[in-house]
C-alpha cells in the first residue's frame, strides 16, 4: 500500500509577501539606522577623526600633533567581527551551510512566556 506522504514545508523557507506600504517603511527605518551605524563604527575605529572634526579649537589640535586617520585600539577587533557576521550572513543566505540554517531556525522558533520576558526585562532595567 503506497501512501503518499504528504511534505510539509520548512518554516524557515515559507514566503511572506509584502506590501509596498511595508516595504517603504522598512527601508525609511533601515537606512537612517544604517548611517547612525556607521557613523558609530567610524567614531571606533578613527576616534580622533570626530574629536578633531569637532573641536571648537583647532589651533591646539594641529596636523602633526594629532592623526585624524589612526585607528584606535578596538578597531581591529571590531573588523574582524563584523568581518566574521558578513560571512556568517553570506553562507545563510546563499544556503550553503545547513547546520547554520537549522541553528538560525532554531532561534526563530524560540519562545518565552510573557511573565519570563518581563522579570528579564526589569532584571536589565534595573540593573
């Protein structure tokens, strides 16, 4: 007897569709958060670049005493992190790692009651 199994499809490769309404909105919320993002990121990686941009006086802070353009010292680490999330990224979405899908799914799929969620929530406000 041959059933015919029926396939269930992955919650993680299901399509929600979306309006343009939705879509302009998404967008006007990402790229003002975008430039705040790397306006941030460029303050850590060249810090005297804004100190120096900003400074109600330049004649104390001259070309020779100050590099505009030398990297701080969290600089590195930050790259390469954010170097390692790109990739990350990349191997999700070109479906190349399965493990990496299922981690992901199993992060969507996370669910904490809403009693949990507001004790953590006070927990770090508090702190």
């Amino acid at each position: 007897m041959d059933e015919k199994i029926k396939e269930t499809p992955d919650p993680i490769e299901t399509k929600i569709t979306t309006s343009s309404r939705q879509k302009i909105i998404s967008w006007a919320v990402f790229l003002p958060t975008l430039v705040v993002v790397c306006i941030n990121l460029i303050t850590v990686i060249f810090p005297a670049l804004i100190t120096r941009s900003s400074s109600p006086l330049p004649e104390i802070l001259k070309p020779d005493i100050i590099n505009p353009f030398q990297t701080g010292t969290l600089s590195y680490p930050l790259i390469a992190i954010n170097l390692i999330l790109l990739g990350i990224g990349i191997l999700y979405f070109k479906k190349k790692h399965q493990g990496l899908r299922r981690l992901v799914g199993s992060i969507h799929s996370f669910d904490l009651s809403k009693k949990k969620t507001l004790a953590t929530i006070i927990k770090i406000l508090a702190i």
